[in-house]
C-alpha cells in the first residue's frame, strides 16, 4: 500500500466511520478498486485506521469524555462495549474472513439501504433524550445490537443507532451514544489487532505494531492515514448529527440501495472479485 491508497481509504474511512453506509465495507471496495495487494498488512489497516476516527468523536464530546464525577456514563460504555469484546474475540478469524468479500459487503449494504427505509415507522416512541436516563440494561442491548455489524457492509453506526432508536431513545440522542460506544469498541479492536492478535506472516507469528514497523512504507501508510481519517471524521460526525435531525434515515438507505446494487453488477460483470 502506497501513501497515496493510504490517504484515498483514509477519506473513506473518515467519511463513512460514523455515517450508517459502512465504513468497513466502503474501504473494502475502495481497495479493491485501487488495486491494493490483500496482505496482512492491508487488514490490518482496515481497522488500525479507525484510530484517527476514535480521537475525532473524543475531541468534538472532550467535556463528555474527561468529566470523571459521571462514572456511570463511563459504566455505561463498558457494559455496552462487552458483547462485542467476546464476540469478536470468538469470531475473530471468520471476521477476517469477511474482510476480502465484496460480495458480503454488496448485499449486506442492499439488506440494510432498505432496513433504513422503514426504521423510522418500525420505532416510533422515542422517550429518552438524554444519556443519564439510559439504563445499564439498554446500553447492553444496544452493544448486542453493535454486533451485527462485525459483517461487513453492515455498519457499526446504523446496527447501534438503530438498536438505541429500539431502545426508545431520540434520533439524535441514539447516534450520540452510537459514537461514544465507537470509542471503547474501535479502541478494543485496533489493539487487540495491533499488540494481541498473531498474524501469520510468511510462516512466522508477527503483531501488528511489528508489521507496521517492518518497513517504512507501513508506517507512513499508518501515520498519514489515522491523521486524515481524524480530520474528515471531524467533519463528518458534525455534518451527520445536523442531517440526522432534519432529515431521518431515508436517504442513506436509498444510498446503500442503490450502492449495493452497483456493486453486485460489477462484481457480475467481473469487476470485482
């Protein structure tokens, strides 16, 4: 990988981190297209570079994060981020398994563009607006909900925004705690990818942290990808949180509809394999 497919992904991942379209499934295709070797060091990237997102939400909510008199809101995120600690550890090699399928991708985006389209009619009580009515038994629901999305194309976003709005909490309230809970997830993901998980390169157990530093390429690659994903994803949270008011759901469903169904022809007409 190139510094230049680097910073393509990156946008990607910035962009799409937090918008319920998948950023996992956006940067599986976007390799793809950019014709970048599927190495270890390529799916190692996929979920190191939500690094930079992780810092953009801990940022934009710092007040949020580093006012240690609220320890249930604290409480809150590790029992919500549980089911996925366990899960992900159980199912982590058929995970990355997944991450070389464009096809999963393209019909879990298709499935879920048209889950989007009726959400808003599926729950319609919306009783709780702020983070201190969540109770620790619907935060962990939510988590459960989260877990859909270790599918690619699924979306992290839209399974825990969704699984809050089931929760009964407000449109706005549901994507605030989707993007608290990113934090301790992604942070639990790129770790265990970066300093737990062996990889097996060339027939020799490596971390991630020692593929990375294997050459310079890698780590130039890490560096300026995790720098721009935190700019856009900056940006990005800002934009979704404003849409997501006015407008609903509906027309990232109809983006994924209409993605899915792209991505199905090419991957027909023998375009992406």
């Amino acid at each position: 990988m190139n510094t230049f497919q680097s910073v393509i992904i990156a946008i990607v991942e910035g962009l799409t981190e937090y918008l319920p379209i998948s950023s996992t499934g956006h940067m599986i295709i976007a390799e793809r297209l950019l014709n970048v070797q599927s190495d270890n060091f390529t799916k190692l990237f996929t979920v190191a570079i939500q690094l930079g997102a992780i810092l953009s939400v801990v940022v934009l909510y710092w007040k949020k994060f580093f006012d240690f008199t609220k320890w249930q809101f604290y409480a809150k995120l590790i029992v919500a981020v549980i089911p996925a600690l366990v899960l992900g550890k159980l199912f982590s090699d058929k995970i990355d398994e997944l991450l070389e399928s464009p096809l999963t991708v393209s019909i879990t985006m298709l499935v879920g563009g048209i889950i989007l389209l009726f959400i808003e009619n599926l729950f319609k009580e919306h009783s709780i607006a702020e983070e201190k009515n969540i109770s620790f038994g619907k935060a962990f629901i939510i988590g459960l909900w989260q877990c859909i999305a270790m599918i690619p194309g699924v979306s992290r976003s839209a399974a825990s925004i969704i699984g809050g709005m089931q929760q009964k909490l407000t449109r706005p309230l549901a994507a605030e705690f989707s993007f608290f809970l990113a934090v301790p997830t992604m942070a639990a993901a790129t770790g265990y990818s970066l300093f737990l998980k062996h990889w097996n390169e060339n027939g020799v157990e490596t971390k991630g942290y020692q593929l990375i530093l294997s050459n310079h390429n890698n780590l130039y690659a890490f560096i300026i990808g995790n720098v721009v994903a935190f700019a856009v994803a900056l940006l990005a949270i800002k934009f979704f949180i404003g849409f997501l008011q006015k407008h609903g759901f509906r027309l990232f469903g109809w983006y994924r509809i209409i993605a899915g169904t792209v991505l199905l022809a090419m991957i027909a007409a023998g375009y992406l394999s």
